[in-house]
C-alpha cells in the first residue's frame, strides 16, 4: 500500500481515535500514517453488528414463545457465546443450557439468579420478572 | 502521581506496549517494526472445529505475550512477567510498581473497556496497555492503538484485567527490568533470531493448519462454505477473517505491511539486500491481501452470490499461500 492510498473513510473509529497504517512512502520507504477506516472493514463490522441484532431478536421470539429463558436474550446482548458465559457466572455449560429452558428458569434459586444479574448488570427482579432491556 | 513516560501510538497492541516499555528503559533504537519482528509476531493460524463469536478461529498473529517476551529474550533484556487469582494482590502489585516508578504492561479484556466505543467492544481478552501513573481513583493510561492517553477508575481496570473467557488476563502485568546496554551486535543477532523463528515457523511446520499451510487450508475450506453453510452465514464467516485480518491493531493487511516495514528497518542493521528484496515481496503480499478483503466484502455485502465468487476469493488465498512461501523461503534459506 503508497501511503498516499492509505483509506480515509468514515467509520466507528472517529469516535475514539485514527489507526496507524504502515504504508510505502514516496521514496519507497516504509512511514505510518493515520486512517479514519476503511470502508471494507467498516462494513465487515456492520455486518457482526447485525448478526448480533438478529440473535437478539431470534432470542426475544423464543422467549415470548416460552423456548427459552430471559437468560439467552442477556447473554445475546452481552454478546456472550457458551464458553464465555460459563467463565463470567462459574456455572457448568450442560447446567446453564438447563436454565436457557425457560421452566427450569422458573425454579432456579435466588442465589443462582443473583450470578446471573451480576454478570448482566441487571437486578434479580428484572430477571425473574421477565424485563428485557436492551440499554448501554 | 505520574511516571516519566512517553506514549507513542502503535499499529498493534503489544508491539506498542513493547516498543514503549523498552524505550522507557534506555533501548531507544526499538521501533514498532523492530519489535514485531525481533519477536516473530508474524503468525497464521486456522483451528478448525473451534469458533469464536460464531465464526472460524484465524489469527495473523503469535499468541498474548510472545512477542513482548520473544523480543525482551532477544535482546537479552530480563522481564517480570506475573498473572494473579487475587484481585486485591493484582492492584497491590500493580500500586507498588507505580511507587517504583516503573510502567507497567497489563493484559486486558476489552469488551468493559470504558474510552473504546460500542462498536469495538467484544470479549477479546488479549489487548494490552501500559498504566503509567495513579492520580487518586484514577489509574493513568497508554493505550498504544489511541492517538492520545486515557484514563481508567480502579474498578474500571480491575473489571479489564480480570475479564473472563478465552485467553482470560488473570490479572497479568509485565514489564522489561534495566539489563545491558543493546550493542549493534545484540540487535544483528535479534533480527536474526526473528526472522529464523518466523521464517521456519511459516514454512517449516509440519502441520496443516499452521503458517502458508494454514492459508491453504483456509483457502480450501472457503470453497466449500457456500454450500456447507449457505451464502449469509458464509459472508457473515467471511466478515470475520477480515476483521481479524485487517481490524484495528493489525496496520493493515494482517500485520504484512508492518513485516515488510521491519525487514527494511532490519537492512540498516545488516546490509543485506535480501531483506530489501522480501520487503518489497511483503509489500506486494499485504496489498494481495487486501484485494481478496475486497472480494470478501462483495460476498458478504450481498454483492456477490455465487460459487464462482466463493471461488475466486479461494484462488486468492491460495496465490497469497504461494506468494508466502516463496517470501519466507527467501528468508529462510538466507546467507547472512
């Protein structure tokens, strides 16, 4: 890449701060420079946005369908697969894939719920109550 | 109370927290390149049966930590390197370096990072940062991939530095301990050293899905995704080997542009013209890569639907593959 190609496209980036590119100079010589983004990445990163929007909305549907506990829609929007969920709560993955189900979620413990509100900032009431909120 | 430190902004995270320590300590010819390559950051892999974010598991760089460990090791510089069950112990520690007056590199998660926005914040754990001063609840940061230093409350880096999940920080702090002085003969041999581990790593592993094979392999499988898993879901898959590829910390081109740039700085060290000559080859490679994210984003833009488009990026990769190995052989086989 000449450094005088490196992208200067908008993107989520001009929220916080410009990359550094490394890019061939006029010379030959290798300088950085700053980007704003690119449009390519840009839209790569749309689409893992979308893909999230989707879920959570796949997650909603199967809650008001009573398939699935209000757990999955926070572990959606906390973008949390498996694995990442099990670390944050200490729980067994085979023992949360049980409280997704929405009527062992009705019998889980105060104790329980309390992990969950903690790792998804949310109060056990929301939980218990069903409240999805989709804020920060 | 804030520490004597310069922050410099970097293409990557850890060649930046690197490169910043290391001139904090008296090495002042380190550079970005420099470190990237002394440490061999240059690095393909694909895991397959394994997901991350529910995508394939690729990455253009070595694991958390080699490279601030390879390059300090190179440079015979010795480090402290320390990870924590406690949190308390992990501040403590943290605290008594500041009082020190030594910077410390920290591993952190970056999905709670409070100064990244939205967009950017996913449970990635292996960023890193260096905390250069406490000022009261208020830990000082550099961030190399920002333009400018920020801050973080001890809550806010506590919650950072114990993100759970894959590649989960513990809490880990680094830092290089004043060694040697680095003579021109440390930094020839260093250079040496990186481009063996990186050239012979790439070409020499006898494993599939690792270096120019790795490539392959991705390459192979691509050709399969339209119909294995469907054209969104192989766009959304797609997606993600550009973000890892070309995503912010990368400096573009999956770190190919920041390897040609260290192989020209590796010539004023040692004056031969082979690096010269892989450097422009990495240049050319890093542009080819770049072409086949442009492709990939046509499919999964919608643009482009069908199996000769699929093809076609697989044809890239595989030219790409190519094009590595004749690069890295060139090094590998090297007279110095």
């Amino acid at each position: 890449m000449k450094s005088k190609d490196i992208p200067q496209d908008p993107s989520a980036l001009d929220k916080f701060t410009r990359e550094v590119c490394y890019a061939v100079g006029e010379d030959g010589k290798y300088v950085t420079g700053l980007s704003r983004g690119w449009e390519v990445k840009a839209d790569a990163l749309g689409i893992t946005w979308e893909e999230a929007e989707q879920r959570i909305k796949d997650a909603v549907q199967k809650i008001q369908s009573g398939e699935a506990s209000p757990i999955l829609f926070y572990m959606e929007v906390n973008l949390m697969d498996m694995p990442t969920i099990a670390a944050y709560t200490g729980f067994w993955q085979w023992t949360i894939k049980r409280h997704l189900k929405a009527d062992v979620f009705k019998g889980l413990s105060d104790k329980k719920l309390q992990k969950y509100a903690d790792v998804f900032s949310v109060s056990v009431d929301d939980l218990k109550a069903g409240r999805l909120i989709h804020g920060a | 109370m804030e520490l004597n430190f310069q922050h410099l902004q970097a293409a990557h995270c850890e060649n930046g927290v690197t490169t910043n320590l290391l001139k904090h300590i008296g090495v002042e010819e380190i550079t970005e390149p420099l470190a990237f390559g002394i440490g061999a950051g240059i690095f393909y892999i694909h895991i397959p049966f394994l997901k991350i974010s529910n995508g394939p598991a690729i990455s253009f760089r070595t694991m958390p930590g080699w490279i601030f460990n390879r390059t300090c090791g190179a440079l015979d510089i010795p480090i402290e390197r320390k990870k924590f069950s406690s949190k308390e112990k992990a501040q403590q520690f943290l605290d008594d370096c500041l009082a020190k007056g030594q910077p410390a590199g920290c591993q952190v998660g970056v999905y709670f990072l409070t100064y990244f926005p939205k967009e950017f914040r996913f449970h990635f754990n292996a960023h890193n940062i260096v905390v250069y001063g406490k000022e009261g609840d208020n830990y000082l940061v550099s961030d190399p991939v920002m333009e400018t230093v920020t801050h973080l409350s001890s809550y806010e880096l506590e919650r950072v530095r114990f993100a759970k999940g894959a590649l989960a920080p513990n809490g880990q702090i680094y830092y290089p301990k004043p060694g040697k002085p680095v003579t021109k003969e440390r930094m020839q041999k260093a250079i040496k050293k990186g481009i063996g581990h990186a050239s012979w790593f790439m070409t020499e592993t006898p494993v599939p899905i690792l270096g120019v094979a790795g490539i392959r392999y991705t390459a192979n499988r691509i050709r399969n995704w339209r119909d294995s898993l469907g054209p969104k879901v192989a766009g959304s898959y797609l997606a993600q080997l550009v973000r890892m590829q070309e995503e912010i910390g990368t400096g573009g081109g999956g770190f190919r542009f920041v390897y040609a740039a260290f192989l020209q700085q590796a010539h004023a060290y040692i004056p031969n013209d082979t690096l010269l000559e892989a450097s422009e080859k990495f240049t050319a490679i890093g542009d080819q890569w770049r072409t086949a994210a442009v492709q990939a984003s046509g499919i999964y833009k919608g643009r482009l639907t069908e199996q000769k488009d699929f093809n076609q990026m697989s044809d890239y990769l595989l030219e790409i593959a190519e094009k590595e190995k004749q690069a890295f052989r060139l090094l590998y086989k090297m007279k110095w």
